[in-house]
C-alpha cells in the first residue's frame, strides 16, 4: 500500500506527523507501505508517471491535509489511477473543503448550522450579522487565516487576512456554547457509526485557534462530555447525519457548538482529520473501544470494499 504524506497547504507538517504515526501502526506483517512524500512545491517523491506508479497499489492512504489533499483533487487522481483509496471520494472531499458549500448542504438537509455570510471576489466586505463573528477563508483548515472581530472596524484587515489564503470568504456567527468533536467510520452498508464525542478545552486560549491545536498542552480532550446523555446521543446522530448527507464515506470527525438549550450546531466536517495516535479522532475511537491500530485496519477494509462494490458499476 502507498500512503501519501506532505502536501503543498500550510497544514504540510501536520501531515507529516500524523504519516509517521500512522508507519508506527501499520502491522509489517500484514502490510507493504511505500511512504510517498508530496513535497511543498507539489513535487511528487515517486519515480515515472505517477498515475501508473499509484495503480500498481492495493490501496492508497491519503494523509493530506488541507487544499491539494483534502479538497478533492488527489482523490480526483486516484480515481483515475483505478486505486482504492481510504477516506471520502471527489464530491464529498470538495463539498467538506468549502465551507460555505457545505453549509448550505446541511441548511438544506435541515442538519442546524451557524449562520454566515460569504463575500467573494468583487463583492463588498460587510457583515450583516452582528458581532462578535469570525471571518475565515472558505476553504481551509487548521484555523489559518481566522481572525474573531467583535466591532466593524477590525472587518476589513480580517477580511484581508482570509483572502491571503482563499478568495472567497466567510463571516460566520459567533455560537455561544461548548465545543464538542465527533468521529463517524464507515460506508454505506452496513450504516457508518459514530465515536463518543469528546469536549475540546482550549485551556485559557479565547478560542480554538492554530496554537491551541497543535502547541503542546494547547489543548484538553474531555471523554464522553460532560453533557446530558440526550445530548451526548444527539451529537452522535448528527454527526452520522451529517456524514450522511455530505456523501462522506470511510471517515470523517465532525466539529459542533451545544448551546445552553442542549441545541446541537454543526461546525464543520473534516474527512482527513489529524491521525497520530494523540490527535482528536484517533483518541475518540480509543474510548470508543477501537484502538488505533484496529482503526487504520478498519479504514483500509473499507477502502477496499467501496473500490470492489463501485468496480461493479457501469460507466
């Protein structure tokens, strides 16, 4: 199997930290990795043609994050390579990618979401929502590019800052209430489950920024939360809703506000989320009972499965 690390986003170490992780886990005995680097530049560390490289596989992991891994793009290559590959496919990859897209996916699907507003190219930078919000570009991940503005003043130089990254941005209601992440594994059939959710402390960080997700000690995961077992199951059947509707399959770790009401809002869905052993969605399969290592084998499963079942399909 080849598992693919690196990539050209500003979330490439993180990438390269969750592959090392993943090699450690990996049974030798049942397993042949090729670990295959995707430089910054977007330089692939692979000999010859890189379709035909990537169809002498079993099996593709993909271990990008953010644009140019997580976005579609890659998994757009592996389908032309005719690999089976772990995680979401093209469409669903894409829709998670953006999210004003995705928003509106859920709003549609009746799944609550926060509220936002997008300002693209061309259009006047305003917020119609009241503050405090936060402003961040559309599609990217691991908090780069996100600024919280609480007064009209500070709009324009956050705005600027999204649009470093992406040119379409977001203003996006600020959700009073806890931050509660959950993890879904699975296909189509039998139906994905979900994960314990677990409770993200940013331990004196005002919100859950770059710093308090990857700085040592930035961060504390709380499992299960501490919420009502209503609320607990809620979370969980959003998320597989969630899931659900974005067409993910393999995995996905989904990010939610629960207001004082015990209202559950969807933040967002990331389909290749952190992977060492520490990060949030392998600890919250860990207290879900699935180890890490049986996780990786899990998700490998399912990726041969999806390619075996859409092999019958007529194009």
């Amino acid at each position: 199997m080849a598992l693919l690390a690196g990539g050209r986003s500003s979330e490439h170490d993180i990438s390269l930290a969750s592959a090392r992780s993943v090699l450690e886990a990996l049974d030798p005995g049942r397993y042949d990795v090729v670990e295959i680097a995707v430089g910054r530049d977007g330089s692939w560390g692979i000999d010859g043609d890189t379709l035909t490289a990537l169809a002498g596989f079993d099996v593709v992991l993909p271990i990008l994050h953010g644009p140019f891994g997580e976005d579609g793009t890659v998994q757009g290559l592996l389908e032309l390579a005719d690999v089976a590959y772990v995680g979401a496919g093209v469409a669903a990859s894409a829709l998670a990618m953006d999210k004003d897209l995705f928003k509106k996916v859920m709003r549609d699907s009746g799944i609550p979401v926060a509220r936002h507003h997008t300002i693209r190219l061309g259009d006047p930078v305003e917020n119609p929502l009241g503050y405090p919000v936060f402003v961040k570009p559309a599609r990217l991940g691991s908090s780069v590019g996100i600024s919280k503005v609480v007064d009209p003043p500070q709009l324009d130089a956050a705005v600027a800052l999204a649009r470093r990254h992406d040119e379409k941005v977001l203003v996006e209601e600020f959700v009073d209430g806890v931050e509660v992440e959950c993890g879904v594994l699975g296909n189509r059939v039998p139906p994905p489950v979900a994960s314990l959710p677990g409770r993200i402390d940013t331990l004196g960080h005002e919100w859950y920024d770059y710093a308090s997700k990857y700085d040592e000690g930035g961060m504390e995961l709380v499992v299960p939360p501490e919420l009502p077992a209503e609320t607990v199951e809620l979370v969980r059947r959003r998320a597989v809703d969630a899931f659900v509707a974005s067409e993910c399959e393999g995995m996905a770790r989904i990010d939610f506000f629960v207001r004082g009401d015990g209202e559950v809002v969807v933040n967002e869905l990331n389909t290749i989320p952190g992977f060492t052993a520490t990060s949030v969605y392998a600890k919250l399969f860990a207290a879900s009972g699935i180890p890490y290592g049986e996780l990786l084998d899990r998700l490998i499963a399912l990726a041969l499965e999806r390619h075996e079942r859409r092999a019958q399909l007529e194009f």
